[in-house]
C-alpha cells in the first residue's frame, strides 16, 4: 500500500472511533408532524409567522408529488436536528456550553425561530401532499456528526446549502410538470434559508453571501446527502420517496482555496467488485470525480486509486479551485462516465458515489 494511503487509513480508523456520534432517538416536539391547533398556534408564535392560509393546489403533478415528499423529508431531518442543538445549549451539553458573552441569548433565541420555521415548512409540504390524497411523510431517527456549537452551526451551514442547491431542481421540475403553483411557496422558502443560511456565516466568520449563483444539485444528491443521517430502518417513508440514494462518498482532506488534489473515499457495496476494481486498477477510463459548482458545467477529472482496504477504496484528483473559482458548496460525485455532463441531472445520471460535499470559503 502506498504510504499516505496507509496514513489516510489509519486516520479514517481513529476518525471513526472517535467521531462517531451515539446512535440516539430524537423524538420529535410540538406534535410534529400532526400538532394539535394549539400545537401550531404556539409554533406559529415562534416562527414570528403563520402557515399560509391559502389552499395548496387542487392538482400536483407525480414529480411534483415526490418533490414535496423530498422537502417534508429534508425539513423534518432539520426539526430534528435544530431540537437537539436547542437542547444541547439548554442542557449545556459538553462542547455547548454558551456563555453570556457567547451572546448566548441571541443564539437560542435565533435558533428557536429557526426551528419553529422548519416546522412550518415540513407542515407546509405534507399539507400539500394530504390535500392531494397523498400520505404524508413521516420523521426518522437520526444521528449527527457534531460534538460542539461550532461544528453544529458548521453543519447546519452545509446541509443548509445542499437544501438551497436542491430547491433549485424541485423548482425547475415543478415548473416542467404544471406545477407553477407550488413554485411560489418553494422559492419563500428558499429565501427563509437563504437567510438562516447568512446568519451561520457570520457566526463562522465568513461573509454573509456565498457566491452570486448559488451552487446547484439534483433532487437525488439532497436525498442521498440527508440519508446518510438517518439511522437504518428508522424511515416510515424513506423507501417510498421515488429518487435513488446513493452509496456515500466521503471527502477525506478538505481542499482550500487553491488548486490542489483532494482525497476522496468510498465504501465498495461488496469483496467481488473490490476484487474487480483492484484488477482493472491500471486501466483508465473507469470512474471519475465530477464536481458541480455555482451554475456552471460540472467540471470532470480523472480520479487516480491510491489504496484498497478490503472494501474500501481511496483515490484522488484535482480539485480545480483556480481555473473556476470554486467557492461556496461544490458537490462532487463518482461517476461511470466522462461526460460531458449538460447539468446536475446529468451528472446524477452517471453518479455510483456521492455526493461529497466541500464549501470553500
Ligand atoms: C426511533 O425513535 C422512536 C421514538 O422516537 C423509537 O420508538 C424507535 O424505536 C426508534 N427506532 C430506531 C430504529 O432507532
Ligand atoms: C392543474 O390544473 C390547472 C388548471 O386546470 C392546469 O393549468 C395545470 O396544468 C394542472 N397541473 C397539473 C400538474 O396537472
Ligand atoms: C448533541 O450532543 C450530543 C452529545 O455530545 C451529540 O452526540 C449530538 O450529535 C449533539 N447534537 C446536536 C444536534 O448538537
Ligand atoms: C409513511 O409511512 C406511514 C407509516 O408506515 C404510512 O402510513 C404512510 O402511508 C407513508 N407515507 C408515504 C408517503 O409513503
Ligand atoms: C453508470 O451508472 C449509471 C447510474 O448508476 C447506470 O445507470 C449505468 O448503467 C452505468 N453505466 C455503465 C456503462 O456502467
């Protein structure tokens, strides 16, 4: 094994015994999904603002269906996750402990907003979906990969701009399948995360915005993304939300803002294909790293194999930050194709691992 594949090993081993959060359950609060009407009044004051009172539409289509599913499902992962963090503060949880001069106030006080919204968008989906005759989608059990406030609101952040990355492709789909109804409530959410999104910024000392265009994704990389913090068999739903998951990818040294290579992982699903790739290792023209950035072309590079550990499989390539000015969230994917890929769809289409996700700056 070469040496920094065996040095990359070792710190993945260390890595997952020490990062690995407790599996715990999260209970959901406030009735969610199915507050009682006192339930939601307090909820609303909260949120500083109501459910619409406007009826959803009478008719969505099917893929306007499994966006709704996709956004209740996205949103009650983050009720989840915004509850605990609450809690961890509250309980002074090591790793969150505020103090006043942390202006701790201000932060519970915003997260508790931030929660309380959430929760009116997950009811604002499964509204939509129990107007039209459709089963609502129901909470999971999750596990977080955080142990203080600073990788909390470092997470939040991403997963946040996964969720605006993929609101882009509900709102294009709902408007290729008649669904112009559902586009004004998707892009007033947009807009609320857009502002949670500016506030965990700041806390992260970052400029508020992130890029002018926003990085896209595709229905399928925001569900794979959130997936992979759902406790297995926890999901009433998950399995019946029509998009593919992905097999993870992780992305093992973060890249700066530089062109530099980056080192990525991936578990294989079984011994016989890590038999096959470890043979066809010296042929090129097998896999790929694809990133999508801003609303750009997905950028295609060669990934080079640096280590096999029974299952697991380690490569690099080159992360172009230079030549394209990769800032903000780029989502990158192994595919089985060069390309050239047109969108985010298209690289979803060719994708086996992903995404991995890198925010620079
Ligand atoms: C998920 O949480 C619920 C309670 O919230 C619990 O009843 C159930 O056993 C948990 N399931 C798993 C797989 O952890
Ligand atoms: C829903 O009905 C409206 C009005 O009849 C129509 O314009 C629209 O195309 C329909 N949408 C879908 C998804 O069927
Ligand atoms: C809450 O704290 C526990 C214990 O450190 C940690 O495992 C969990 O990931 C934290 N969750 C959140 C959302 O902060
Ligand atoms: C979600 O799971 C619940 C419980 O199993 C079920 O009643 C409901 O029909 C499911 N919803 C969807 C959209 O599949
Ligand atoms: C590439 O991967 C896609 C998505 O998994 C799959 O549909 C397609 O058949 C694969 N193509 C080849 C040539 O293996």
């Amino acid at each position: 094994m070469h040496l920094t594949a065996f040095f990359v090993f070792a710190f993945l081993f260390i890595q997952d015994c020490l990062a690995k959060p407790l599996a715990r359950v999260v209970p959901l609060q406030d009735g969610m999904p199915d507050p009682s009407p006192s339930q939601l009044l307090e909820i609303e004051q909260r949120a500083h603002g109501t459910l619409s009172n406007m009826l959803p539409p009478a008719n969505i289509s099917k893929a306007g269906i499994t966006n709704l599913q996709l956004i209740a499902f996205n949103e009650l992962f983050e009720v989840a996750f915004f509850k605990q963090l609450l809690a961890n503060i509250t309980n002074e949880v090591e790793g969150f402990f505020l103090s006043e001069d942390d202006d701790r106030d201000f932060i519970v006080d915003s997260l508790s907003t931030i929660l309380a919204q959430e929760e009116i968008h997950a009811l604002t989906a499964n509204n939509a979906l129990k107007h039209v005759m459709t089963a609502q989608v129901l909470p999971c059990n999750y596990s977080f990969p955080v142990t203080s406030i600073t990788n909390a609101i470092d997470f939040a952040s991403t997963f946040t701009s996964v969720m605006l990355g993929t609101l882009q492709d509900i709102t294009e789909i709902s408007a290729r399948n008649g669904d112009s109804a559902l586009t004004r409530v998707v892009a007033a959410i947009i807009g609320n995360q857009g502002e949670q999104q500016g506030w965990y910024r700041v806390f992260m000392g970052k400029v508020p915005s992130e890029t002018p265009m926003l990085t896209t994704s595709a229905r399928e990389f925001g569900f794979s993304y959130v997936e992979q913090f759902v406790l297995p068999g926890s999901c009433p739903n998950a399995s019946s939300i029509p998009l593919r998951a992905f097999l993870p990818l992780t992305i093992v040294e973060f890249p700066g803002p530089m062109t530099q290579d980056i080192v990525v992982t991936w578990e294989l699903p079984d011994m016989d294909t890590a038999r096959k790739l470890r043979y066809a290792k010296g042929k090129d023209g097998q896999f790929w790293l694809v990133y999508i950035n801003q609303l750009n072309l997905p950028i295609v590079e060669r990934l080079r194999f640096i280590g096999f550990d029974g299952t697991t499989v380690l490569a690099k390539a080159r992360f172009p930050y230079e030549e394209h000015l990769l800032n903000g969230l780029t989502i990158a994917a192994v595919t089985n194709s060069s390309g050239p890929f047109a969108n985010a769809n298209a690289v979803a289409a060719s994708t086996l691992y992903g995404p991995g996700v890198i925010i620079v700056n």
